[in-house]
C-alpha cells in the first residue's frame, strides 16, 4: 500500500526500509512487483531464512544491509542513510499507509468467517498490525474483545500505555526478534491505547513452548513473533472457553540454526532444565556415585563441564540436568546437600546463570 503510492520522483530515486525480518519480505517483493530499487537494512543477528526469504523476493533490485544487533541499530543506521541519499523511507510500523495495508489482515479475517469473533489476539511490536486491524475491527466488529500480546522481555506498548505516554526501554530481550522494539510507533501508540481491550506480555519460555508444540503435534513452523498470540491463550483460557476466537500467527521464518535454543528455553520455562555447581572429592569413583546414587532412574545430564579447582578437596563442575517431572527437582536437590554435592543452583542467579552457562 505504501509502495504503491510513491510518486515518480520517489520512485526515481528509490527507498530504504528496516526491519527485524519480516516487513523487508513484503518490501522486497513490492521493489520486484514495482521495479523499484531499494536499500533493506536488517540487524546483524537477523535468521539467515529470513536473509534468504528477503533476497528472493527482492532478487535484482534490492541490496542487502546488515547493521547492529537490534530493530533499532538497524533503523537509525537506515535513516542516516536514508535522508543522505534523499530517499524515501518505507516505516514497517509508524506510517500511515502502512498501517492501512496492515489493517487489510483485518478485512480479510471479516470475510472469511461467518461466526461473530468473540476474541481477536494480536501480536504487537511497533504497533502498526494491532492499529491497522484493531481500528477494522473497531469499526466492523465492535463487539470482538481485542488483545495485544507482546513478548515479556520487550513489553514496549505494555509500559507505554501504563505511563500513558510513548515510552522507549532502555534495554529489551532480542529473542523474539520480530516483535521486539524498545519504542512502539507515535502513531500507533494513541491507537492502540484507545482500541486495544487488553495488553498482555507472555514469557520468552512460554513462547518457545509453543513453537515445539505447533511443530510437533501440528506440523507448523513458527517464529517466536508468530507464535505471540497463540502462548496467550492459557493465560485466557477460563475465559474464553467455548468463544470464537482467532490468533493472528504471523511469521513463520524460523532458523533452523535456533532449534537447540528454543528447546533449551522451553525446558527451563516448564522447570525441567536445571542448572548447579557441583562439588565432586577428588576420589575414585566420585562422578559414579553422582550417576548412581543422586540422579533418578529418569534424569539426564546434558551438560558437563570442570571449572578451576575450588581447593584441595573437591573439584567443581556445572552441570546441566533434565528431568522428566518438575516435581522431581526437590527430592534431587535435597540427596545433593545429603552426599555433599551441591554449590549452587543457577537457574535463579541470573547473573551468574549466563556468565557460566
């Protein structure tokens, strides 16, 4: 929509875009359909799929920028850029036509179902696809309840309209690279603070839940942006059972390369990966003991790895364990205090959690 309504000159001088991943997809394919030359800065850390999605639809008349390690690293690289050459700038969020072609989404659900939508949840990163099809549904559907969901380490929109003001975060959570942005779009953000039922954030670990399950019990592939509105619906679900409800899942370019870390943070999220400081004598057998006598018939280590030596009695270890029942994490850690095992428990020290691990 924005594309489209470029005038000669614009189109003569060409555009530049930034994005987390997925708006460079539509951009690049509007330059192919257009034939429009354009510049699309990503961050430095963006999924390769969504580097090669990107140069696929653009093919010839898109050139590729890597910049930074966030959204925003990419977008102020963008702007420099963009005003030096006077180009045109194609916002993935805080424009006005775009905002209008996000709220065809909007048209598109309407049409599409016969049932009145009781519930709408939205994904929400710069807050252009909430505005766009929360203002169709305003208008439409006005008795659908429409909820924004956010990820819970960039819960931009969330403080913002809690301070009633356009908030920029000083640090996010990049996991969730398709929605995370530090500041949500001026014209978005009175938007939807005024359409939007309810705002909700769902924990990092929450959302790497949901994309295993989709992909293994559904066959769907998911990114962690997309699978935002799904990961909201246990926090609902007392209240929207036997409702119409629909999820906007938006964004399916998941890096393969991820995989290790979307399991790893499911595990920790359902409290089934732990993380300790062992101390093992320096005696034969030690480690045995350790298999045999501390961890369960069920319990797996996943990760092993010496430190220094913390004196002349023991040796020092992290180790990395996987229970089958969270419920076993008790008994475990009371049998390491019993044999004079156990330093310490990671997974609620922060700090020294990723330091270590």
């Amino acid at each position: 929509n924005k594309m489209s309504s470029l005038t000669a000159l614009e189109i003569k001088n060409g555009i530049i875009c930034a994005s987390a991943g997925n708006h460079a997809q539509g951009v690049a394919l509007s330059c192919n359909l257009l034939k429009i030359k354009g510049t699309i800065y990503m961050p430095s850390p963006t999924p390769n799929q969504k580097i090669e999605q990107v140069r696929m639809f653009g093919e010839d008349y898109i050139d590729i920028v890597l910049e930074g390690d966030t959204f925003d690293d990419a977008y102020h690289a963008a702007k420099i850029e963009c005003d030096r050459l006077n180009k045109t700038f194609i916002h993935p969020f805080n424009d006005e036509k775009v905002i209008e072609g996000q709220a065809t989404i909007g048209l598109e659900i309407l049409e599409q179902t016969k049932t009145p939508i009781d519930y709408i949840f939205i994904p929400v990163g710069g807050g252009g696809l909430a505005s766009g099809i929360s203002t169709i549904f305003k208008e439409l559907s006005p008795k659908t309840k429409i909820i924004g969901v956010e990820p819970e380490g960039a819960p931009s929109m969330s403080v913002s309209i809690k301070n009633n003001r356009n908030t920029e975060l000083e640090h996010i959570d990049k996991f969730v690279d398709g929605a995370a942005v530090r500041r949500v779009g001026d014209l978005a953000f009175p938007i939807c603070k005024a359409n939007l039922d309810e705002m909700i954030t769902v924990p990092e670990g929450k959302i790497c839940h949901t994309i295993l399950e989709l992909y293994n019990k559904d066959a769907i592939v998911v990114e962690p942006a997309g699978a935002l509105s799904i990961t909201a619906l246990d926090f609902f679900k007392d209240e929207i059972k036997g409702k119409h409800v629909i999820c906007l899942v938006s964004g399916s370019n998941n890096d393969i390369t991820r995989t290790a870390e979307i399991k790893e943070r499911a595990l920790l999220y359902s409290n089934l990966k732990h993380y300790f400081i062992i101390k093992f004598p320096q005696r034969a057998g030690a480690l045995k003991d350790f298999v045999v006598d501390i961890l369960g018939p069920n319990d797996d280590i996943t990760h092993f790895e010496y430190t220094k030596k913390a004196n002349r009695e023991n040796d020092v270890a992290v180790v990395g364990i996987e229970l089958k029942d969270s419920k076993d994490l008790e008994p475990l850690v009371a049998k390491m205090k019993e044999h004079n095992f156990f330093g310490e428990y990671l997974n609620n020290k922060p700090v020294l959690f990723q330091f270590l691990i």
